[in-house]
C-alpha cells in the first residue's frame, strides 16, 4: 500500500500528525512492512499555520499512483485561500483513481472542492459545518464518517481517531488495540 | 512568556505536535497574545524517528533565555543514541535556569539525564517506567505529574493532554475549555 500524505501551507500540524502517527506505525511495528508513504506538497516548502515548517519528501508530483491520499485541514481563511490562489485543488484531483481518500477537519472542504465528496456523507470541524454542505449529500456530526471510498473525520484531534480506524481496516482489530496501546491513547469512538 | 519546543533526531513527531497545538493556540486564539516561542534543535536538520523533517528556527544556542522548555520522547533506542553520542544533554543543561520544564513520553528519561528530576516525582511512557527510576524520586503512573518546575506526561498522546494542562495553569480553565473545544478533544483527565 502508498499513502500520500498531503501538507500544504496554513495546513495544522495536528490534523497532519494525528493521523500520520497511527498509520506509520503500521510499518514502523511492522504489522504491514510494504507499507509506503510520502510527505506530498504542490510547494518545495511548506509552513503549518503558526510557521513550523516541514519537509516534504515530494514535491509537485502526480498524485494518481497512490491507494490511499490523507489530507489535513487548516484555519478555514488559509483553506479558501488555497482553493482560490493555487492550483492545490488541480493537483489534489490527479488523485482521483486513488481508492480511498481521507481529510481531517477542514481537509473536507478542499476534498468537497475537488468534487471527491458528491453524494457521500461527510463531517469537519463543528465550526465548518454549513461551509461543508454545499459538496456533500449530508454533513454528519460524527468523529469519523466512513463512506467506503472516502472517509472524513471530524475536528482536529479527531485525526488520532481516523488514522486508528483505519488502522483496524486495514489490519484488524488487534494490530489497532497494539497500536492504540503504544500511543498511549484512550479511543472515544 | 518564552516557549522552546525541542526538538530533536529521531523524535516522535505527536510528541512534539501534540503539545505544540494547544500552546501555540493561547497566542493564535489571542488568550496570551504576548507568548512567544522557538523551535529549538542542536543540528540544523531534524527527522522524526520515521523519516518526517523539521525546520528548526534555532539551532545550538543556549536556552537559558526561555521561560518554559518542552522536551518530547522518541524510540528509546534513539534517546539512549542522543545521549550517548551527541551534546544533546549538555545543550538542554543550558535550560537549568528556566522556570518550567515539561516533557513527554521518554523526553522525561533526557530532564532525568540532565538533572532536572532529582527528588522529583515523574512518569514516562508505561513501557519505560524502569528506566527513568533511577533518575527521580518515584514513578508515578499518571498522564500528567506536576512537581512545580518540572511537569512530565506519560506515553506520546498524553502530550496533548499536557498541552491543555499547561494552557489552564497559565490562562485559567476558561480559556482552556476554549481550546480544548477548537482542538476538538475530549479530555481523558
């Protein structure tokens, strides 16, 4: 399995790293030691909303060849501004045959903007809501939604959460319980 | 008030990311519009224990100016490695006059190399309780232990709740609800 994991300027570094942790582990443990990923950005550099910066290991490339695409949000004002400023949105597209796509937070607004998220059910931050509905069947108050091909997860530090579910997707409910164990963390869903 | 987030090779990101968040909220959110903070390393380049960069914003100066440290954990391999062959504990020594000092996870196996835990209470990750006993008074099997001028968290996600800790000591509960309901998190202690 390749996993993009999808940074972005004014992205929050939690909705990033949330996810991230959970889903490394699968390699780094070595319950899934094919795993692949990468740190994908449109933009040789890449600062968080608050100035930390990141690196990304590639740069502007098509997204088509990997199974799984993990987009963060970010404080919404930087979200439409990607959407209205870049060509983020064109490039998020090439993955398109990608066979699951998933956000956190906000992330739902620019995966609604690539028309990912048409007839689907979909949540993001409670803040976000009404801003979500126009790209989506209906905006669900839950932590994770999971419309097979696409899943969104909710606020923040709901990308914990998501990158836990899919953690038991794709290795069982036992790798997750490991997993879950390490990090130290107490599941709310 | 002056923040140093360490950071450091072969760290794990949520560690740092975790706390991060809702202490750099207090100045986006405006509680603490004065806070100020830097992102510290002894190298000019830093990846996590999997691979993931970081730009630092200072590197190798001394820490003596900063009124709070933030020390994250990493794969034990990798602290006992930064102990053992780098500077890394000489450099955090340049914190001692620092008013507060915080860890996360295995972050609290380097304050107890430096010194920082001598007659104190401390907790670490579940799977390092024996490690860090010969550094501190006694191990406390706690999420966050606050000795005063020495604050430890336990296992990687408890970073998050030791951020939101830290964000009711200096602002109040108030402003900590706040950002807990932004971070979109349900706190477990």
């Amino acid at each position: 399995m390749k996993v993009a994991f999808i940074i972005y300027e004014g992205m929050t570094a939690l909705d990033f790293i949330g996810v991230y942790d959970p889903i490394a582990r699968l390699k780094t443990m070595q319950f899934l030691p094919e795993l692949e990923w990468e740190i994908c950005s449109l933009t040789p550099h890449v600062s968080d909303d608050r100035g930390l910066g990141f690196i990304p290991t590639k740069v502007s490339e098509c997204l088509s060849g990997y199974d799984l695409i993990i987009v963060p949000g970010g404080v919404v004002a930087n979200v439409y501004n990607l959407i209205e400023t870049t060509d983020f949105i064109q490039w998020l597209k090439t993955s398109e045959s990608s066979k699951l796509k998933v956000s956190v937070c906000t992330g739902s607004l620019l995966l609604g903007e690539a028309g990912f998220l048409k007839g689907k059910k979909a949540t993001t931050h409670p803040n976000h809501f009404q801003e979500l509905e126009k790209y989506c069947d209906a905006v669900v108050n839950q932590r994770v939604v999971d419309e097979k091909d696409v899943i969104t997860a909710r606020g923040v530090t709901s990308s914990i959460d998501l990158g836990l579910y899919l953690c038991e997707k794709f290795a069982g409910n036992e790798v997750k319980e490991k997993i879950r164990q390490r990090m130290d963390y107490q599941s709310i869903i």
